[in-house]
C-alpha cells in the first residue's frame, strides 16, 4: 500500500493507495477540521464500510492507524463546523485528488515544493530590482517561463511532474543570479533575460541527460 503525505497549512495529511481507493488518515483529518475524539466521531459518522486499519511508519516505530475512505471525509469535512472545513475541501478536490488521480502518486516531494517556493522568492525579488511591480508583468514573465520550457500555457505547480518541477527550479535559480550579476531595468529586459536563461538551462539539462 502506498503511502503518500501532503502538507494543507503546516499539517500533514498522510493518505494511502489500497486496491485503487484513495485512503485518508482519519486523526489527521480530524485535527485539521476541529474534530474531537477521533474515534467517537468515526462511530457517530461514518460507514463503518469505508473505515480500515492499517500499520505505517513513524518516528516511533511501527504503529497501527485508522484511515477512512473518500466518502468518509467528505462525511467529516461536512460535519465540522470551522471556516477550514471549506478551504480543506477546495484543496482535496483542487490538489490531492487530481494529483494521486492523474500519476497514481503525489509527484513532487515536499523538498522540492519548498526549494521552489525558495527560488520563486528570490526570482521575485531580483524581478522588483529590475521594476517589475505590476501583478500583470509578474503574470506575462511567468507565462513566458512556461513557454521557453515548453509546458502548457495554463499548467500549475500541482500538474506538474517531477522533472517539470526541477526545470522550473533551475530556470528560476540562474535567472535570478543572472539579474544580480547583470543588472537588467524593466519588463522587455527581464523577458529577454528569462529566454535566454531557459535555452541555457534546456542545453545543459539535455548534455547532463547525454
């Protein structure tokens, strides 16, 4: 059985693959939506069909968990009475589910969500150094990074795979060192910047692969 971790505002919601059935761990789910006394709340709520055990890994050892099916957290999302429960629901539906639905798995580990999430930063900041402040052209560069890498127009971090992710990150990180040693002043510089950063990156990517 695959087990798999998303990170929903500092909490970790583990989640596992049995016989092609999304599971959910029932405690973490029910700290995040305010949900007291794990197993009362399970009895008084759920369909016992949908309620498993199962053993897992943790910093303690082997331990034996509950975990619900998807019927099930949506029993327990509707239950909780905290203004979460909708932001909860709009990131299952918007990025759990569709990732492990998509691959099977969640493709990018959480090490890589944040070393992106640490390049994207300082990208921005080199960006603002260069006078890009508008939310439009911060929209355009970002389009523009897509297209040099040859990913969707629309594509989000969610959708993309493992080897997309460390594109992009690697893109970001040069670009932004590339800002810092050569200094660039408005958004037709840092466009042209950014394209010749990518082909760079695209070249090395492809000699490494060789």
């Amino acid at each position: 059985m695959k087990t798999l971790d998303f990170d929903f505002k500092g909490e970790t919601v583990t989640t596992f693959m049995k016989d092609d059935e999304i599971f959910f761990s029932a405690s973490g789910v029910c700290k995040i939506l305010g949900l007291k006394n794990t197993s009362q709340v399970l009895r008084d709520n759920c369909d016992a069909k949908g309620i498993r055990s199962t053993g897992t890994l943790t910093t303690g050892g082997k331990q034996t968990i509950t975990i619900i099916n998807e019927e099930n957290l949506y029993r327990l999302i509707f239950k909780s009475r905290k203004e979460t429960a909708k932001k909860f629901q709009k990131w299952v539906f918007s990025e759990v589910l569709p990732s492990i639905r998509k691959s099977g798995k969640y493709s990018i580990p959480e090490s890589i969500k944040k070393k992106s999430t640490k390049d994207r930063n300082i990208l921005t900041d080199a960006w603002k150094e260069c006078g890009i402040n508008k939310p439009k052209e911060y929209a355009q560069l970002t389009l523009e990074e897509y297209k040099q890498l040859g990913f969707e127009e629309h594509k989000r971090k969610y959708n993309m795979d493992k080897g997309e992710m460390l594109l992009l990150n690697a893109l970001e990180s040069m670009e932004s060192l590339n800002l810092f040693y050569n200094p660039k002043e408005g958004f037709v510089e840092c466009k042209d910047s950014l394209g010749k950063t990518a082909k760079a990156v695209q070249h090395t990517t492809k000699r490494e692969i060789k």
